[in-house]
C-alpha cells in the first residue's frame, strides 16, 4: 500500500513540476502602455478612450487596469495565462496590490478577468463573474472593444465608487 501511494505521490510531483516547468517557458510580449492589442482588434478611437480610464483611475485611486488581446494562450488554461502574465507584468502598485488584468484571447474564444489581492474583497470571484458575463454576447458578435470599454467602465465605476471620486474618463459613449 505504501508503494502504491510513494507512486502516486510520485507521479502527482512529476506533474507539478512538468506544469511549472511549461509555465516558466511561456514568453509574455512586453507591455506598451495600459492597453495592449496584440490581437490587433481595439481601433485607436477605442485604445484611447480605455488608456484615459486606466490613467486617471490610478491617478485619482492607485488601482490599476491592465487591458490585453492575445491571439491565443497556445494551450495554456486562460486563467493559468491571465495570472502569470498579470504577475509577471507586476499589475498594481506593490504596496496594496490593487490591479485587475482583462484579458480576451481572441482565437481560443475566451476571457480572464484577474484580480490583485488588494482587490479580493471589493470584486469576489462571483462579481467578477457576473461583469465577465456581460461581456459574452458582445464578445459572440466579434465587438470586442465594445466589451472591453463597458468592462473596463464597470470595473473603473466601483472602485471609483469605492474611492469616493469621479473619472471623467469612464463615461458612457458609442464604439465603432
């Protein structure tokens, strides 16, 4: 019996640090700014708009939005993606680690929305869940950087709200 489970604990080990070992190998294009299209689906019009959200929301609360389009995570689970991109980038100030990573992989259909530890309280797992659900039908319909903004005016919205202040930049608006 204790071979048996030195076996499978063997066999669990080995799995652990295959996984780690393809994860420490995945390469992270470098970030250009608060909003990185790298999926080239977010017209300029739209980059600025979601850019002045993300700039004053840190300014005026030291919380951080990163946006990101990738074409796809190349078989990584999104959500493994999301988190290692969000850490390796270091989204959030140090101090309170208040950051939040959307992220659309274009060809794998998918989002992540991750969340710095500073936030955990303001935006549990069953919030961010609901805001990624608005998401859906404008992401079916292929309008990505109308998803993007109203995600990104949501998220800017509470903890604006939280903060006690007003970003101009988050208000509403039409995309094209």
């Amino acid at each position: 019996m204790s071979i048996r489970r030195a076996f499978l604990v063997s066999l669990l080990a080995l799995g652990l640090l295959t996984s780690n070992s393809a994860r420490a190998q995945l390469e992270f294009p470098q970030p250009k700014g608060w909003v990185n299209d790298f999926a080239g689906v977010i017209n300029a019009k739209v980059k600025k708009r979601l850019t002045a959200v993300c700039v004053e929301l840190d300014r005026k609360t030291n919380a951080q939005i990163s946006v990101v389009t990738i074409d796809s995570t190349e078989g990584t689970p999104v959500g493994d993606y999301t988190h290692l991109l969000f850490n390796k980038w270091g989204i959030g100030h140090k101090e309170d680690n208040r950051g939040i990573l959307v992220l659309l992989s274009i060809k794998d259909h998918t989002y992540y929305i991750a969340v710095g530890r500073g936030f955990e309280a303001l935006f549990p797992n069953d919030k961010v869940a609901g805001i990624g659900a608005e998401m859906v039908p404008d992401l079916r319909d292929r309008r990505y950087a109308k998803a993007l903004l109203h995600t990104v005016h949501e998220i800017a919205s509470i903890i604006a709200s939280e903060r006690r202040v007003t970003i101009n930049s988050a208000g509403p608006g039409s995309v094209h």
